[in-house]
C-alpha cells in the first residue's frame, strides 16, 4: 500500500507527539520516502535472471572473440 507524503508527515507529527522529536526523527528516516518504491523479492529475482544471463551472453561472446582472434593468429593476421 502506497502512502501519501502527507500521510507520512502526519504520522511523523503523532510519532513526535507521542514519543518526542528524537524517536520520530529515527522512525522517519527508517521508512522510505512516500515517492520511493521499493524493491520486492520478485524485482530482486528479475534483476537475478537478467544478470545471469548477461553472463552467460559475455561468456559466449568472449569464446567467440578468442576463437576469432585464435584464427587471426594462426592465418598470421
């Protein structure tokens, strides 16, 4: 559930109410900004699935190019 900055602001006047300007300061700088998103464990495994195959692309990208520049070599280029 999405807040509002306002919700957030008035959550922090009732924190200070209650607990004092210290305590709420701390609550408030726990919790992310209302404009903020936050990253989910299924955002968390995209990004997972997406760096994994990013490997595997440079991995075969860096056989090709060794294979190339292992022919380069061998035609005396």
């Amino acid at each position: 559930m999405a807040i509002t900055e306002a919700q957030r602001l008035q959550v922090f006047e009732q924190a200070r109410e209650q607990w004092g300007e210290g305590p709420a300061e701390a609550l408030m700088a726990m919790l992310p900004p209302a404009n903020d998103r936050v990253a989910t464990q299924r955002d968390l495994k995209a990004m997972a699935t997406k760096a994994f195959v990013l490997g595997v692309m440079l991995a075969h990208l860096a056989a090709v190019y060794a294979g190339l520049l292992g022919l380069a070599v061998a035609f005396g280029r």
